[in-house]
C-alpha cells in the first residue's frame, strides 16, 4: 500500500524537486500541496507549485494557498538563495491550474481528520501553516500518521545566521508549536543535509535525457549551484527538501536519534537556533527522531534516477 503523503511547501528550487521526487516515486500518492511564504511570497509559491506540477503532468494534485507571514516575526525571503520568482533560472507558461479556494491549515485539518493515522506530512518550509493548524484542531496532533521535518541545524552552522536555519528562523514561533505539540516528529537537519550535494556531473548526467523536466532541472540548479558557490564555496548545491521526501520511503539513508529538541525564540543572535539535549540535561522525553548521520550518495542515486525515469516519460 502507497503512503498518503501531503507536503507543505514554499517553493523554492529544492522544493520544486522535492515535488517531482513525490511524483516519480511509486511508493507514496500526493495527495495535496500547502504552500506557505518562505523561499517565496505565498502567491509566488503557489504559482511555481501549479506549474510544477502542469510541467509532470500532475494537474490533479490540488495546491492550497496558506499563510502569506509569520506568526510573529516580519516576512524574510530568499530572493539570493532562489531567485525573484522562485525557481531560479527556469522560465515555467503561467500554469493553467488554479488553487483550491480552501486555506491551507483548513486543507491539512481536512485531509488528516477524515483519514485517521493514514496522512504523512511533509513540511519543507516554514512551519505557520502546520502550527495554525494544530491552533485550529488540536486533534490532529493524534489523528496525523507521522510529520517529516526538513529544518534546524544540530552540530552544523546555521544557513541564515550563524545558528539558525532558514525554515526554522523565517518562523520560530510556528517551529515551537510544531516541535512541542506532541506529533511524531522526524527531523532532517542541515546536519545532514549539507552531505548531500548536487554535483554539476549529476547535472550532465540528466541533460543526458532531452525533456523539459530536465530542462527544468538545469534551469533552475544553475542558479542554485551559483548561489552556493558564491555565499557557502560549495562546488554545487543542496538539495535539502528531497532528501526529507525521501526518507519518507526509504529511511535507511539517513541514521537517527530520538532526542529532546526546541528552538530558541527569545530576541537577539540566537532566535531560530535549534538546539538537541544530547546528554539529556533536562531530563525531558525525547519529542523526535532526528537525522543525524547520511549516506548522501544512495540519496542521490535515489535521486537522479527516478528524475530519469520521469524525464523519460514527460519528452
């Protein structure tokens, strides 16, 4: 049996592929798309996943449009990391899809109370989407399967300060909800997304297949790879977003412990820092699973060969 997936998402390039990994995969059925500010505006966001999914052919995935701020802190987006319109160099036809007229917390409520312990959320952006919901319904804390987290980062330097990663940082408050609320949590930190990076031989390798699904692709790792290259001296880019797909269906890439984690949302350096108690100095039970070790290329093997087998599909 497929797992029923549902991912909330700010797309974003790696989101985009995150996505497309979604759809290339036959161990999971998506069955909707949240989108939430973060790597884009909202509006941004929804037009780039209506058209992602117009490009894989997917137009019966519905796509509801959420929270265009944070809960509490003013709107940041990473127009550097991503590109005014999202998807970096890629140019997509404005899509013929519209979004679904429900809110994307309603749309998370719905989908997780009418399939009791059947729905796996995937949240890839910042968390206000998911902690509205939770404020809305408390009881889909216990009606949700299980939660994958792409955020935080453990032992490794922050993307966005020098501690904090950029999902948990552009909404802390929503990340305290979220981590707090009881939901069974796996978390899949910059620890070990940063080991997986996508080489510019990745890349050839898929040019390799003449598609606009690599097309796409190219278009869109080229000014990711830039960025990196320019702000982090990384020969590449990350794709963190697929990874947390990924291990959806396939965890053995990614080793874990369960560990009391929380984000700092105090004012000042560390606001968004989020920080595991390794040696259980509060003696508090464990609120996740965290993604602490990785084997980045079975990941993207993974990868690149279901995006073949997709671009095979869509010439």
């Amino acid at each position: 049996m497929t797992k029923r997936i549902i991912i909330d998402t700010d797309p974003g390039i790696d989101d985009s592929l995150a996505i497309l990994l979604a759809l290339a995969s036959p161990e999971i059925t998506l069955e909707g798309l949240s989108v939430v500010h973060g790597n884009s505006s909202t509006a941004q966001g929804t037009i780039n996943a209506l058209s992602v999914l117009e490009l894989a052919k997917a137009g019966h995935v519905p796509v509801t449009q959420g929270c265009e701020l944070p809960l509490v802190q003013p709107s940041l987006l990473a127009v550097e990391t991503h590109g005014v319109q999202g998807i970096g160099y890629a140019k997509l036809p404005a899509p013929q899809l519209k979004p679904q007229i429900q809110k994307g917390s309603d749309f998370l409520i719905e989908k997780i109370m009418s399939a009791p312990g059947q729905i796996t959320l995937v949240g890839i952006g910042p968390l206000t989407n998911l902690a509205l919901a939770i404020r809305q319904e408390p009881r889909i804390v216990q009606n949700v399967k299980e939660v994958f987290i792409m955020g935080g980062a453990m032992r490794h330097e922050g993307n966005t300060t020098p501690l904090a990663e950029f999902n948990t940082f552009v909404d802390p408050h929503a990340a305290h909800i979220v981590f707090h609320s009881g939901m069974p949590i796996t978390l899949t930190p910059l620890d070990v997304t940063y080991q997986c990076i996508f080489l510019k031989e990745d890349l050839n390798r898929l040019l390799k297949i003449n598609s606009p699904i690599t097309k796409f692709i190219a278009d869109a790792a080229r000014f990711y790879m830039e960025f990196h290259d320019e702000y982090q001296k990384i020969d590449g880019c990350v794709i963190n977003d697929p990874l947390t797909l990924a291990l959806t269906f396939m965890p053995g890439i990614c080793d874990y412990q369960d560990l009391f984690v929380d984000v700092d949302i105090s004012t000042g350096v560390g606001l968004g820092n989020t920080f595991a108690d390794f040696y259980n100095y509060g003696k508090k039970t464990p609120n996740m699973k965290v993604a602490l070790g990785v084997r980045p290329r079975v990941f993207m093997e993974l990868f690149l060969e279901r995006m073949e087998k997709l671009a095979r599909s869509i010439p």
